[in-house]
C-alpha cells in the first residue's frame, strides 16, 4: 500500500540553491572589506598629501626669507638723517666707549654715502677692529639698528712678529700691543705658541681678523680646550705650545713644563691635577712631567 505524505507549506532549498547562496554571502562579504579597505587608502592618502604639502610650504617660506634677506642686504642707502642704535647680540654688553666709535663710524659712512649698501655697513663697523658678527637692520626707513658682539680674548697667540689675541671661537683678531683692539679689558695671561710657525706674519682682513687655514683653526681649537680644561682642573697655565707631530705641552705657572700629547686632554689634566697635589704632599717640585704615553706619567723633579 502506497501512501502519499502532504507536503509540509515552505519549500525545500536544494543543495544547489543552498551553494549559490553562500557564493552570493561571500561575494558581499568582499565588497564590504574592499570597501572598507579602499575608504582607509584614500584617508592614509589625504594625510600624505596634506605632510608633503606642508612640508614644500616651509620648504618655499625658507627660500622666501633668505631672498628677502639678501635683498635686504643690498639695499643702497642713501645719505640723509638717520637714526642709529647699536645694541649687543648676546654675550658681553658693548660698553660705551665703543658704542660711541661704532655711532662715529656708522654715522659718518651714512652721512657720506660711503656705506653704499647694508652688507657694507657692517664690514666697516667691523672694521674697528672692537666688535664681530655685526648686523645691520632696518626696521623703517629712517632707522638703522646696528647687532654686534664684543670681541672677547681669552688667550693670546704668538703669529710670528707680533702677539694678537684669541676669543672663545678660535678667531684671532687684533695687536696686543694696541689697546684699542681689546675693548674688553684686561690683557689674557696666557699666550698660545707654536701654531703659526710655518707661517710667520700672517694676513689681516679690513675687520682685524688673522686669515687662519684649516690646520691653524683646528690647532687653536685644541689650545682652547686645553685652556678650559686645565681651569676645571684649577691648574694654572702661563703658556700653551704646540709642536708638529708631536702635540701640545703646557707651561704651568710655577714654570713645570707639561708634556701633553694629542687629544683627548682632560684624563690627562685630571692625572696630572692628582701629581702635583702628591708632589706638593712630598714637599717635591717637578721640573718636567710627561703624559703623552698612555697609562704612564715621566716625572724630573727640581733639585732644591
């Protein structure tokens, strides 16, 4: 006996319709993350564009400004009345002697005409031979601001036939034997030897300044750090010379002579701060002392 079942009401999906489905879902699935993917393309975009643009604007200000102040620079100026101030740029405070010769200098150039330009100006300001780094403003049309540094010497060195003086950034400027060309004060202590020996009597630009090679630049800035170096160590120098192929070695102020060596000099200053207190401890004086060996000090002491 045969029996037929009703069928139940909703139709049955077929295994083929069940497969197309799922295709179907899977297909949405991708267009959403490809969606979702090419919406975080185009904002990681849009911030690239946005850095490189604002990174071509600096770019473009920067060659804007250093146009403008080399326009700035050549603008003639022309002898009418004009309103000078000289202010300091950092460092010591320019005194007021040499304010008066920079308003002499700059005033009468303004006066004449003889200043041309603002490049000018300031190369005859420096010419003094009393400040460096000067700077030449002008805020309005009538003004001129004048920006200087005082010339500042530590040390003294030997170029041959005269003595010149030596400031922080290993510019040597000057005479010692003119007052004028130190309008800091005081005379330094120390002389510097040995650097231009190959050169004797080098040249002098129209600012006071010793034309140095690479080699002598390089020599003074060795002789400026044995300089500081040796006042931490609170050892007091009256000399600083510097000998080819074999370094520096430094006079101290009781007249030891302190054979240094190259660089690096401050374990060597410490080493030596730590002899003469043991020297002193022993009642000895030391006549000379070496310390360009590594590891090892040669002590000669004074018979007394």
């Amino acid at each position: 006996m045969i029996r037929f079942l009703k069928r139940k009401s909703g139709k049955k999906r077929s295994v083929l319709e069940k497969q197309r489905i799922s295709k179907n879902a899977g297909k949405k699935g991708l267009l959403d993350t490809s969606f979702s993917w090419s919406l975080g393309a185009k904002s990681l975009l849009a911030v690239l564009f946005f850095v490189v643009i604002a990174a071509l604007s600096i770019r473009v200000l920067d060659k804007i400004n250093g146009v403008l102040s080399y326009v700035n620079s050549l603008i003639v100026l022309s002898p009418t009345e004009w309103k000078i101030e000289v202010v300091s740029d950092g460092g010591l405070p320019l005194p007021e002697d040499v304010k008066k010769e920079v308003y002499k200098v700059a005033g009468r150039a303004l006066k004449t005409g003889a200043a041309g330009e603002l490049k000018k100006l300031s190369k005859l300001v420096e010419s003094l031979g009393m400040v460096d780094h000067v700077r030449v403003i002008r805020p309005v049309a009538d003004t001129v601001i004048l920006s200087a540094q005082l010339r500042r010497p530590v040390l003294l060195v030997n170029t041959g036939a005269k003595n010149r003086y030596l400031s922080l950034d290993a510019t040597v400027f000057g005479d010692s034997a003119d007052s004028s060309g130190n309008p800091s004060g005081a005379s330094p202590a120390v002389i510097v030897t040995g650097v231009f020996d190959q050169r004797q009597n080098p040249t002098v630009d129209d600012s006071m300044r010793v034309l140095t090679t690479t080699d002598e630049r390089r020599h003074l800035a060795d002789a400026l750090e044995v300089w500081q170096k040796s006042n931490e160590s609170m050892i007091e120098l009256r000399q600083i010379n510097f000998q080819k192929f074999r370094g520096y070695s430094i006079t101290l102020s009781d007249g030891t002579e302190v054979v240094l060596g190259i660089k690096p000099f401050d374990y060597k200053l410490k080493k030596l701060r730590g002899i003469l207190e043991n020297l002193k401890k022993d009642g000895s004086v030391a006549a000379r002392i070496e310390l360009d060996y590594e590891g090892k000090a040669f002590i000669k002491e004074k018979k007394l």
